[in-house]
C-alpha cells in the first residue's frame, strides 16, 4: 500500500533549547508549586512567595490573557527576547516573590506545548500514516465506557492501528492496560493480535465480572448493533481464525518492588517467586474444542456460530464486536465461498495460527529491565503502547522501546506524575538504579529535581478550571487549618496517617475536625467545640489567600507537565535507533487532561 512521508519532526536541538528557557523559568517559579497546600497556613506560605494581594492575582488570573495590558505583553516579548535568566520582571531579585502576576501568567502561557510549537499536530500524523488504507467502521464504544474513556479509546485506537499497519504490524503489547478497554477495542475494532500486561489481578478479576454480564445481555447489544449497517461486520467475523488456548511459558517475578525485574526461570531452582498469572485465556469452553475434519465442515454452520459466543469468554465485557453466524444469510452467498472460508478455518486450526485477533490479559510486573519474551512466546516486530500509564511505567515503556529491537513503534500517554521516582530526590533514601525523572541528558547533567508536591501540581487541569470546573477551595482550607491545629494543640508536625476523604464525610467544619482526630488517632476529647470553631473564625477571612495561592499552582501546572514530556521527548532523540519521534496532543483536554501522547519509531520502519 502506498506510504505517506513522516511529518517533518522536530530536530533534536530545538526540543532542546525549548527544554532549557522552560527549565530557565521554571527554576523561578516551581517554589509555588513545591509548597503544599496542606502547609499554607502554619508556614505562611502567601507572606513567603507573592507580594501580591490576594484580590489582584485573582482577578488578573480570571482575566483572559487576550486582555491583558498591551504593555505587560510587551514587557514580556522583551523580557523573553533578551534571554533575562533571572525573569526580574516576573519575581523579585532579593525576596524571590511574584511580583506581576500579569508577566507570571503570559510566561506560563508561553511555555505551554501549545505555544512552544513543539507538538506535532494530530491530523497531520493522521493523514502521513494513513496512506490509501480504508478507513475502519465498526463497534462503539459508548456502548459499554463511559464518555471519558470512549473518547480516550477510539482516538488512541485509531492512532495505534494507524502505526501498525504504517508499519506493517500485527502484535500490540498494551502495557498497563487495566481493565482492557483499549486493548479489546484494539483487537476486536481493528484486528490486532493484543496482549495487556497489567500488575493488578483485581484488573483482571473485574474483566470476568463484565464479562459475566455482557453474556447476560449480549443478545439485546447484538439486536440493537445489528439495526446498524454500519456496524454489521458478518463476513470478517466468519473468517476469523479462532485459537482454543494459548500455551504460554512459565515465568517467574520477583515481588512486586520499584526495582522489582521479570527473570527467566531455571531449571531445577527452588527459589520460591511470584508467577505470571495469564487470566481469561484457557477456560473451559474453548479448551474443550477439538479439531474438526474437513468431511464435517459442510454440516457444521451452527457450531461455527456457538463458537464464535464461546470467544466471549475470552474477552472482557468491553471487547464487543457485531458478529453472528447463525443469524446471517447463508441463501445468498455461493457454496464455493463457504468452502473456502470453511477449508481456511480448518488450516489455522490445525497450524494454531498465531494470527488469531484476540485480547490476552496477563498479569504481571513491568519494569525497564523486563524481558518480554519471558511472557509472551510468540513475540514478534510489534507496537508498544500505553494509555494513561502511572508513574515511572510511561519512563520504562519508553526505555524498553529503545533497547527491545522487536519493539517497533511505540504510542504513550502517561498519568500520576506524582509517583514518579526522581534521582535527584531524597538520594540517601534511594537504591534504584533507573529512575521516572530526568531521562534526557540535559537535565540529568544539570541535576534537576522537581519535588513531589511539584508533580502534583502538573496533575493539576488548567483546562477544566477555565471551563468553570472550580477548585475545592473549601475542602483545602478545612484540612490547612486542621493542620494549625494538629501543630499547636498536639505537637504533631508530620504524621504516618493521612486523613484521607473525610470532608465529603463531614458535615461542617467541626464534624470534620473531630473525625479526622480520630483518623489520625489524636485524643479530640481536650479539644471543646468552642475551641475548633475559634480556629475557624481566626482563618475564614484569608481563605482567599488559599483560593488565589491554588489558582498560581493551575496556572504554572502545565509547565510542569511540559518539562516531564520535554524531557521523555529528548531523551528519545537522543537514541540512535530512532527515526521519527514527537509529541502528539491526542485527546480533548478539558474530556481528559493528560492529553499528550509521546510517539517515536524505529528506523528500518521509515526508510
């Protein structure tokens, strides 16, 4: 088929230099977004980092930035134009505070992946791998996700089967794949071998439940589908190939630790490990099958229809597809085509195919260090992807891309910034030898850590505010106060116990209070109600400190996020191996806010 060139990407150099004026500012401005919330009023953090009052940084921030003073716009091109390292405009030279909240929220806008011009843009990577390919119509998936993941599977699953078949690959490995809405989606929408490899076995436990009850209403879904021509996929169904099981190797895992690796198992080892748990694959309805000769074929239409539900078994309830071959219309098509398709049924039986268009949900740990044939016995040349990948797993599925030459291609969007592991944090508590953050070169030669508290501002959803999904300011100022209180009335700075979801518990501040005492396993009994609600009315008035204080960490958040994707994104040009790589805004933000999907192949594939 005919293939379109590569959207020009961004050379190696540029996404570097974006890398360093962002890193430039951010050196200034993360103190507002490594400060904790929780901290705001017992460290008083307003007085600390904003000369500001609380009234204009809101007010400045509610603004559009398209109203903005023409001459802090200016100020900012000039500042930004003469490459000030020390952004003297924006904080203070000898406080450090923010002094203009104006030039604050231009520069955050300035260094957002929108206004960098460091991402690729969708339709055209779209338009570059499709090539003559027809397009696929199939399934939908709003009728078994929510709108939110709908949204994020049927993009994602055409970018993903557009590189496959860019490429000429059949074999995708979803790495943290949950529950299997997109690795299902992917094999039954687009037929692609899938295997899900996720670290949670309640992820799979869950499919089982869903799939228990798609069998229970899987004929009224299949009436309703079958209404629409345009979902009616007969003829496919029919010629796909369908194997009874899968034979799999043993493995064995080490427990489940950052550093944990996936090993090969020895012969004659006594060492007790974790195995590799391959769920929803053997059972007994499919096990049971047995060859059928070619001398039953012609008799055996109904079968061919009971095993065809039987691979319902197979799949989570999500993985549906509109295919009956009991209910077709066999008058109308020739006894030769049936033949044929029968005799080809037949040899990808006896061969046991490997081409068989299912999902296979295993369950196992993955690490940088995992060898993926350990799991999977008939890998081969294949995409990696990853939707929503936590933590350090987006870092590993991007380092175990480069270094796996089977690995192909590779699509991920990663989440929970929060859990990754920084080399430069809390080094002395630390062994890993692979870490979440920096990856590229740059950053690890500068040294550069984030902080926690800072990767969980980039969590943060700049989109949804601006669209008038507020912060829950009170339920943040219900806990900093219980915080003064926890330090002056109990001595207690830090404790092991986390207070958790106790405000949609509560119904009033003091409520509240007394709960997350017991919680915290504190004595509230010294503590009369007079004296909680004393604390109360000593803060109320400065709630708006706390309001304006959250809205500079949403305005900085994408940043944030920018530095983490900028660096993934560099740490991939610096690999030899690869041919194209770039960041791709792939879902609608405000829909789901951890939008950007990392995107590379591998050389021998775009030559």
């Amino acid at each position: 088929r005919a293939r379109g060139a590569l959207p020009a990407q961004l050379p190696a150099a540029e996404a570097e230099a974006g890398l360093r004026r962002l890193a430039r500012f951010l050196e200034r401005a993360l103190p507002l977004c490594r400060a904790h919330t929780t901290e705001f009023y017992t460290r008083g953090l307003w007085d600390q980092l904003v000369a500001a009052r609380p009234e204009a940084v809101l007010q400045a921030l509610q603004r559009p930035l398209s109203e903005a003073s023409g001459a802090a716009a200016v100020q900012w091109a000039l500042v930004f134009h003469t490459d000030d390292k020390t952004f003297s405009d924006v904080f203070c030279e000898n406080s450090k505070k923010l002094i203009n909240v104006h030039l604050f929220a231009l520069a955050a806008n300035h260094y957002s992946l929108s206004n960098l011009g460091v991402c690729t843009p969708l339709k055209e990577i779209l338009e570059a791998l499709r090539g003559d390919s027809p397009g696929t119509s199939g399934i939908k998936t709003d009728e078994f996700m929510n709108n939110k993941k709908s949204h994020e599977v049927q993009a994602m699953s055409e970018l993903v089967d557009k590189i496959a078949k860019y490429c000429g690959l059949k074999q995708v490995i979803d790495i943290g794949s949950g529950k299997g809405y997109l690795s299902s989606f992917l094999s039954m929408q687009y037929n692609l071998k899938v295997y899900g490899i996720d670290s949670s076995k309640t992820n799979t436990n869950g499919a089982h439940e869903r799939n228990r009850k798609l069998k229970k209403h899987w004929k009224t879904y299949q009436s309703r589908a079958r209404a629409n021509p345009e979902t009616q996929r007969v003829e496919k169904a029919n010629d796909r190939p369908m194997k009874n099981e899968i034979k799999c190797k043993d493995i064995n895992e080490k427990p489940l630790s950052n550093n944990s690796s996936l090993q090969s198992q020895d012969q004659g080892t006594t060492q007790d490990f974790i195995p590799c748990v391959f769920t929803e694959v053997a059972i007994s309805e499919t096990s049971k099958q047995t060859k059928i000769n070619l001398a039953q074929a012609q008799s055996d239409e109904s079968k061919l229809s009971e095993e065809a539900l039987a691979i319902l078994s197979i799949l989570p309830a999500d993985a549906v597809e509109v295919f009956s071959s009991s209910q077709c219309n066999y008058g109308k098509t020739c006894e030769e085509e049936k033949a044929q398709r029968k005799v080809a049924f037949l040899k990808a039986e006896v061969s046991k195919s490997s081409e068989s268009n299912l999902y296979f949900p295993l369950t196992s740990y993955i690490s940088a260090e995992t060898e993926l044939s350990d799991i999977i016995t008939d890998l081969e040349d294949c995409v990696m992807v990853g939707l929503h990948t936590c933590g350090d797993l987006a870092a590993n599925t991007l380092r175990i891309f480069t270094a796996k030459p089977e690995i192909q291609a590779v699509c991920s969007v990663g989440c929970c910034y929060h859990l990754l592991s920084e080399q430069y944090e809390n080094q002395e508590d630390c062994t890993e030898e692979v870490w979440g953050f920096p990856m590229c070169q740059y950053l690890k030669d500068k040294g550069w850590c984030c902080g926690r508290n800072a990767r969980m501002s980039a969590c943060l959803a700049l989109e949804r505010v601006a669209v008038g999904q507020m912060l829950p300011t009170e339920s943040l100022f219900y806990r900093a106060v219980l915080q003064v209180i926890i330090e002056e009335r109990y001595g207690v700075a830090k404790s092991d116990r986390h207070v958790g979801k106790i405000y949609s518990k509560s119904s009033s501040f003091l409520d509240y209070v007394r709960k997350s005492l017991k919680k915290l396993e504190l004595d509230d009994s010294k503590l009369p109600d007079s004296c909680i609600m004393d604390y109360y009315e000593k803060y109320k008035h400065r709630i708006n400190e706390l309001e304006a204080f959250n809205m500079l960490k949403v305005v900085l958040a994408p940043c944030v996020e920018v530095l983490i994707l900028l660096d993934r994104l560099c740490y991939l040009k610096e690999q030899n191996n690869i041919a194209w790589s770039g960041l791709v805004k792939l879902f609608d933000p405000v829909k789901s806010p951890r939008c950007y999907a990392v995107i590379a192949l591998k050389k021998q594939l775009c030559l």
